[in-house]
C-alpha cells in the first residue's frame, strides 16, 4: 500500500515538472514585440504575434524587443558654441526598433550608446554656432541631430524619427543680460503702440472736430437761408399788404368819384369836398399843407358868407 502511495506521488510529481516544461516552451507573442529566439546559443530566429513553441532546454528566448515607438529623455549635456559661451542643452529622442536581431546582437546597452552618441553630435553641431545662431535655430539643430543619430544607428536596427531640444540653459551672465535685452525691446515696442495710439487719438480728435466745424457751418448756413426766406416771406406779405390798401383806397376814389358823377354834382359841391379833403389831411400828422388857390378862394368865400350869416343873427 505505501509503495503504491508513494508511486502516485511520484507520478505527480513528474507530471507537474512536465507541465512547468511545457509552459515554459509555449510562448504568446503580444502586439508590436518581438523575441529573439536562440538555439544551443546561436540566433535561431525572430518570433513574431501570435502563439510559438520553444524545444525544452535547447531553444531560449534571448531578447524581448518593444516595436513601439519609444522616447527617451537625456539629461543635459555641456556644450560649447562657436563664440566659446557654454551652455547646458538636453535633447529628447524619438526612435523605434526596425531590426529586432540587429538590436539584440549590434550594440551592447543601445539607449546607453543612443545618449552617447547624441552628446556627441549635438557638440559637433553646436561648436559650428555662434550663441544666437543657437538660441534661434533649433529646427535646424533638429533636423541635422535626427539625420545623424538615424544615420548612425541604422546598424542596431534603430529608426531614430525625431529629436527635440528641449532646453537651452545658458549662463547665469548671459540670460541676465538677456533678460534686460528682452525688457528693453517690450519697452521699446510699448512706447510705439503708445505713440501709435496717441497719434490715432489726435487723428480721430480733429476728424472729430472737422466734423464738428462742418456740421456747425451746414447748420449756420441752413438758418441764414430760413432767416432769408422769412424775411422775404415778410417783405412779400407786407408788400401785398401795401398793394392790398392802394388797391382800397383806389377802389374807394373811384367809388366816391363815381358817385359824385352820378348825383350831378356841380363845381361848387366839388370845391366843398375838396376843401372837407384838405381839412382831413391838415388834421393829419403833416406839418406843411399846400392848398391850390381856387380852393382858398372857396374858403374865403365861406368864411365870408359865415360872418354875414353871424351878423344877421345878432341882428335879430
């Protein structure tokens, strides 16, 4: 019985070594990774997505490679310019794997001999600039660092796609007067948008002005031409007023001549109406009266007739 017991465990036991062999030959290859694949320490293969079986203790999985695009960020490095200011830059370096064999068995510690080599070609590039050549050109200092590092790579099975300066640090001297470079221009370009803007102020106040003046002359002009009009209205009015009387008083004349003519009157009523005429106008505001002389022969001729007429009465 216990030899039977112990042959069970036996058989256990040897079953589950099996099966821990068997997990460890069966690999799942994920999504954008790769395994380099060695057999009895020589490069056996590359393994892509999906499920591989590796021969127990002769096959071995030598590398794991990430095909994902990878970024790495450097830490500064010293650099010296053309004018020999030194300055501390760190870059930053976009790159993915191509070749998993070529990374696996080109370079020992690839992200050690990318930063390297970034370092050094970032000082090559830099030493041909002068400090403002440097602090205005990183598209250019971009674009020559990815060519070199992809040019210089392609050999590890490395595409280096971008590279980014992601700080320029220069000396504490040189930012200060930099700083007060800077402080100067804004001031410089404050007092121009400010004169600009005074300017415009006095341009927008005389075209407020010239439109004041116009607006005043249009209306100044509009009152004379109304002043003009009204008093032309008034002269008119009173003019056809002035017309309106002759034209009674002529109306009148001829009536009163018209009547005369036809009550027959004779010479001696006509002298006695003048002389009613000419007592109405002495009765006026003139201050000289010329009387014709057959007319002052009436009047002594009534005056005469009045005191006969007055002696008769004391007569009596």
């Amino acid at each position: 019985m216990f030899a039977a017991v112990g042959g069970f465990v036996v058989f256990i036991i040897i079953a589950i070594v099996i099966l821990l062999i068997l997990s460890t030959c069966i690999r799942v290859v994920p999504q954008a990774q790769a395994l380099v694949v060695e057999r009895l320490g020589a490069y056996q293969g590359t393994y892509g997505v999906g499920i591989h079986f590796l021969i127990p203790f002769i096959d071995r999985v030598a590398k794991k490679v990430n095909l994902k695009e990878q970024v790495e960020d450097f830490p500064p490095q010293p650099v010296i310019t053309k004018d020999n200011v030194t300055m501390q830059i760190d870059t930053v370096v976009f790159f993915y794997i191509t070749d998993p064999k070529l990374y696996a068995y080109g370079v020992e510690r690839p992200l050690l001999a990318i930063e390297n080599l970034t370092a050094t070609t970032l000082r090559n590039i830099i030493g041909d600039l002068e400090l403002d050549q440097t602090l205005t050109s990183r598209e250019t200092i971009n674009a020559k660092m990815q060519e070199s590092l992809d040019i210089a790579t392609d050999p590890w099975g490395i595409k280096v796609t971008r590279v980014e300066l992601k700080n320029i640090i220069p000396p504490s001297a040189i930012q200060e007067a930099m700083e007060k470079q800077m402080k100067a221009e804004r001031e410089r370009r404050e007092s121009i948008l400010r004169a600009e803007g005074e300017k415009r102020s006095m341009i927008l106040v005389a075209e407020g002005n010239k439109e004041s003046a116009v607006l005043n002359a249009e209306a100044e002009k509009e009152a004379a031409i109304l002043r003009a009009e009204a008093e032309k209205e008034k002269k008119i009015k009173e003019a056809q007023g002035q017309a309106e009387a002759i034209r009674s008083v002529q109306q009148a004349t001829a009536d009163g001549i018209r009547f005369i003519k036809e009550a027959g009157a004779d010479n001696a009523v006509l002298q006695l109406k003048s002389l009613e005429a000419f007592q109405a106008a002495a009765n006026g505001k003139a201050n000289k009266i010329i009387i014709p002389s057959d007319i002052q022969g009436i009047a002594g001729m009534v005056k005469s007739i009045a005191e006969i007429a007055a002696k008769d009465e004391g007569a009596e």
